[in-house]
C-alpha cells in the first residue's frame, strides 16, 4: 500500500448533502484530484451536483462503482448507511475516506476495517478535530514540552438536539458526537485502559441529553468529556483543557483561541479567528480530505488510519456498556 498514484487522483463523492457538498468542494480545489462522479438517490441534489460541477451522477452505488476508473471515493452518508457503500468501493478497490462514525456497531466497523486490509486499500475516518486549528496548536505544545507530561485532559462539548433521523438510538451522542473526542483523548494521550460513562440527563424520547464519560489512559493520565444537547443551540460549541505537570492549555471552539500557561512564563494567548465553530468544522474536513489526497498521491498511509476510526467504535461501544452495567468497563484496544 505504499505505491504512489497518479495525479490527479480520481475521487468520488457518495452522499450529497451538506458534508457530501464540502467534501466535492475539497477535492475541485485540491491540485492533486479530480472529483469524476457524485452519487445520491435523491434526484434534486443529483441535479445540484450536475449543475454545479458538470459530471455524472448516480442513483446507485454499484452504477457508480461500474462506471468511471475511480482512485478513490469519499462516504458522506447518513452514520447508518456508511457500511454498505464502503464495502463496495473497497471490493472494488478504492481507497475510502469515510465520515465519522465509521459504522454504528462496532461489528460493521470491524468487517469495514478488515475488508480494506485484506484489498489492501487505505481506510480513513473523518476525524476532523485534529486538523482544527486550534487542536493543532495544543497538540503541538503538548509534543513541545511545553506543559509538561499529560495528566489530564477535559472536553466539553455542546451540540444542537439531533432530528429524529440522527438520533436512533437513546445513546447516538457516543457514536455521532463523542467519538471525535474519544480520538482527541487518544491522538493527545494515548490509549485508554478503562471508562466508565453515565447518562446525566435523558429527555422524555428516551434520548440521552447529556453524558459524562470518564477515562483512564494507559500513560496513568485521566480524561473527562461531558456531552449534551442542547434545544435552540444553532451549532457546536466546545472547549478542551489539558493539564501537564508545568501548566495547561485550553482551545476554544476548535480554531477561535489557544490559551498556554506554563510555570515561571508569562501566559500566551493565540486568537486564532473569530470565525462561528461550523465554519471551523468545514475548514478541518477541508484540511483533513486534503491532507488524505495528497498522502495517497504522495504513497503515503492517512494519518487517520482505520485503526483509529475502529477504535472510537471500541470506546463507544465500551461506553455503551458501563451505561448499561453502570461499572467502569476496562478496554482493550485491538
Ligand atoms: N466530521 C464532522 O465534523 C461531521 C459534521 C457533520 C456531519 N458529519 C457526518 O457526515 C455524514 C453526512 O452528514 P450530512 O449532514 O451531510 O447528512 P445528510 O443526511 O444531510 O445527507 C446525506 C446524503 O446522503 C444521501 N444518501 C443516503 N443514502 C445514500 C446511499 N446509499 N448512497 C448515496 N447517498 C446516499 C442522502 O440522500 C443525503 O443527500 C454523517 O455521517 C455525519 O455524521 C460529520
């Protein structure tokens, strides 16, 4: 899998709505792909992405996969409905770059993940938080030294209540919501040995309206992500804090500010933008698809491998049942 590709790399984006159209926006204005095919079955955002892009698109997945030489394909379905075209494009043999979650059982992820390594094509997951510009500046003065040695690291995260389409299950914010901050824990700190979830508020549908997951890390430090929808919230908000054993840094809103304080330093502060948290969702899906474009051509693994989208399932699904046994659950990330 280390072999380089032609440029430009043939993309195709499956799933049209407003992730699918950023994702189609990202590959016409990456120098080193073509998007050649767009597929949805609903005929007014084929029409769409006809007019708006001059290429040919498709009802069905497998018309699609028949049709043009595709390199790669990039999956903007609903959470449930990634499985399917993914195991088609990679029995075809196509790279995949697949929204966030990658499945919504872990058993679906796992045959995505085990498929693509036994064709032998690279698997993504959208991930997008680590390429916010904000996240990035942590990560950074993390790896610099600059707090010292992780203990702790605290997510919060609120989200509009999801349209009854989204929210199929009483416990969705983990997979649809959360597992972005199941990675950051990870990509800041390593893996986590043990979790332990509650459900701290549930609306009268059942849904699960706030959440607090609580996690130990294999390097000793410990996590907290606290998740909950809010009704008239119009978009994401969230906040990170990591605490080193020399000082902390807190991220506001993906890009918005990056706050370092450092024993014996005066503080640094780096406005970054000012721009609403959507925004700074689009620009890292941008920047993440971008990055995956040009590593494939460049022969290189993503750097969100499909181990990474299997284990946000992992702790998922391990959150889903210390919810349900109400015990801290230890994880085992295969
Ligand atoms: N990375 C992020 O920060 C982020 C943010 C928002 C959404 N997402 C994810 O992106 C994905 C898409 O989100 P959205 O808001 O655009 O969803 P959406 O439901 O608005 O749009 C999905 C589109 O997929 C189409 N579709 C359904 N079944 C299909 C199939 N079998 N083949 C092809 N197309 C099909 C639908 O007709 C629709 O046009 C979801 O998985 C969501 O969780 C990620």
């Amino acid at each position: 899998m280390t072999q380089t590709l032609d440029m430009p790399l043939r993309v195709a984006v499956i799933g049209y709505g407003p992730i699918g159209r950023l994702h189609a926006r990202a590959i016409v204005d990456s120098p080193s792909a073509t998007l050649v095919a767009v597929c949805d079955p609903d005929p007014a955002r084929r029409d769409e992405a006809r007019r708006q892009w001059s290429i040919p698109t498709y009802a069905s997945v497998d018309d699609m996969l028949n049709e043009p030489c595709l390199d790669a394909v990039t999956i903007a379905t609903p959470d449930h409905l990634h499985v399917e075209p993914a195991l088609a494009a990679i029995a075809r043999g196509c790279h995949v770059f697949c929204e966030k979650p990658l499945a919504t059982t872990l058993a679906d992820a796992r045959r995505m993940v085990e498929a693509a390594a036994d064709r032998q094509v690279h698997l993504s997951v959208d991930y997008n938080r680590r390429f916010g510009a904000g996240y990035r500046q942590a990560w950074q003065w993390l790896r610099e030294g600059a707090v010292g040695r992780l203990e702790g690291c605290l997510i919060r995260v609120t989200d509009p209540v999801p349209p009854a389409k989204v929210a199929r299950a009483p416990h969705v914010m983990l997979t649809t919501l959360l597992v972005h901050f199941f990675d950051l824990t990870r990509w800041y700190g390593g893996e986590v040995g043990q979790l332990c979830a509650r459900a701290e508020e549930t609306a009268p549908t059942g849904l699960i309206h706030r959440l607090t997951v609580s996690l130990e890390l294999a390097s000793g430090a410990n996590a907290m992500i606290v998740g909950s929808y809010r009704a008239g919230q119009s978009c994401t908000r969230e906040w990170l804090t990591l605490v080193g054993t020399t000082g902390s840094i807190v991220a506001e809103n993906i890009d918005q500010r990056v706050i370092l304080a450092s024993a014996g330093l005066p503080q640094r502060v780096r406005q970054l933008t000012q721009q609403a948290t959507e925004l700074a969702i689009d620009d890292s899906i941008v920047a993440h698809l971008r990055e995956f474009i040009d590593r494939l051509v460049a022969g290189r693994a993503p750097s969100v491998s499909a181990r990474d989208g299997l284990s946000g399932m992992q702790l998922a699904a391990a959150a889903v049942d210390s919810l349900t046994s109400g015990k801290p659950v230890e994880v085992q990330i295969a």
